[in-house]
C-alpha cells in the first residue's frame, strides 16, 4: 500500500509487526512497531536510562529499526548505524540507541561501566506460547557496558506471556583456538559472544544442530559458535 505525504513510505504489514520502509532518508530501513502501536504519536514517552529504538544490521538486505519509545520534547531517536555517544552493543549486528547498538535520547557516559554482578538492564515485554518470539515494549539501561563485555542473563519470569528479564555486563575471557566463543542467532545470524577469540581465530558456527536460548531482547534457536584459527600459526591453547 502506497501513502503520498512529502516522502513516499510503503507500509506492509507482516505478522509479528508493523514495518514502514522509507526511501527519502540517507539509508533505506524499516521501521517496526509493536502490535497496538500505529505510528510515532502513539509510542509510549521514553523514561530516564530507557532506549528508545533498536537497531538490527542485516546481510544482505535493509536494516531494521524497532521503535520503543518516543525522545521528549520532539527529539528524533538516533537510528543510523553509527556507533556515537548515543549507542550501545547488544551483540555483533544489534545496537541500542539512546544507548542494535541499543540507541538512546541523551547521550551515553562511557566512564559508567556496569559493575560485575550487578543489575545493568531490565527488559519488559511479551513472548509467544513456544517462547520464540519476543517482543520488547521496554528496555532500561542504567550503566555501559562496552563491545568487549557480554550480556549474562540474571534472571526472567514469564507471567501470561508477559515477559521480565534481567540481565548483568560481564567481561569477556580469552578463549583459546576451536573452543566455544559464542551463540548464533538462527534468523539474522548475528552471535552473543562469551568470550574473545585469539589473534588469526574467527568466532564462526559449526555445529549443524539448533538449541534454544534466552539472550539480550532475543528468545529462540542458535547454533553453536567456536573460534577458528586461519591457519596452523594461528592455533592458540
């Protein structure tokens, strides 16, 4: 469906969202809003340490932007992929903004990191009966956590699907060549890494086999990741 105003959008409505595609920006997106949410006007306003967009890098086609919330008084939530003051990892591909790459209003302070065992987020929002679609009506982030951390699961409940999470910033080991380094998603194949892999080593997935997990604002199938040295020089034990 096609709407005429002063840019043109293509509105198509999916199954688990609503996603605006507009062409008059720098770069082509999509933008997705929960079910219940018809547009900017009817976002929730974005509280303090709250992330109001996230960003999704994709191989091979258009990003995608999910809209939380909305920034006080008229301010645009950053939504471009660059990493700034206003952006936060989520995993390799996703950010936040304020703070995939959580994106945020104000500005990010680099100099609070979250301390170890310590709430550092909370997400509220729903999941489907087979806990395989998450959808996050709120993410509060109350300290940074920088690319070389992870995001460590403390806790979750689900109620009704009605979903709660918690989640600490802890950092990342060195791990050794063809060791265990981190997750896959199964759909956007961007990887939750639990570890750095040595120099000349790539995190990649080997196993065929999916298994279910619980990560940052993802509920769903992964596939195992290990680091892989390039050549012999490169294996490190």
């Amino acid at each position: 469906m096609w709407i005429y105003v002063t840019f043109f959008l293509i509105i198509i409505v999916i199954s688990d969202g609503r996603y605006m595609r507009i062409k008059s920006k720098p770069r082509n997106v999509f933008f997705k809003y929960r079910e219940g949410v018809t547009g900017e006007k009817t976002l929730p306003r974005c509280r303090p340490h709250d992330a109001c967009n996230i960003l999704y890098k994709r191989f091979w086609t258009d990003d995608i932007v999910e809209r939380l919330c909305r920034c006080p008084n008229g301010e645009e939530c950053p939504w471009t992929d660059k990493f700034d003051n206003y952006t936060m990892n989520v995993n390799n591909r996703s950010f936040l903004k304020e703070f995939p790459n959580f994106q945020f209003c104000d500005p990010v302070n680099p100099e609070n990191i979250c301390k170890p065992r310590k709430t550092a987020a909370v997400v509220r929002g729903e999941i489907s009966d087979n806990h395989e679609n998450l959808t996050a009506h709120r993410v509060r982030v109350t300290c940074y956590c920088p690319k070389s951390y992870f995001w460590h699961v403390q806790r979750y409940d689900y109620t009704d699907n009605k979903l709660y999470q918690r989640f600490r910033c802890s950092k990342q080991r060195m791990c050794g060549s063809y060791e265990f380094c981190g997750l896959v998603r199964n759909d956007l194949y961007s990887t939750y890494y639990r570890c750095s892999c040595p120099s000349g080593n790539l995190c990649i997935p080997k196993d065929k086999q999916l298994e279910s997990t619980q990560e940052f604002l993802y509920s769903g199938p992964v596939i195992n990741a290990y680091c892989d040295p390039w050549n012999i020089s490169s294996t490190y034990y």
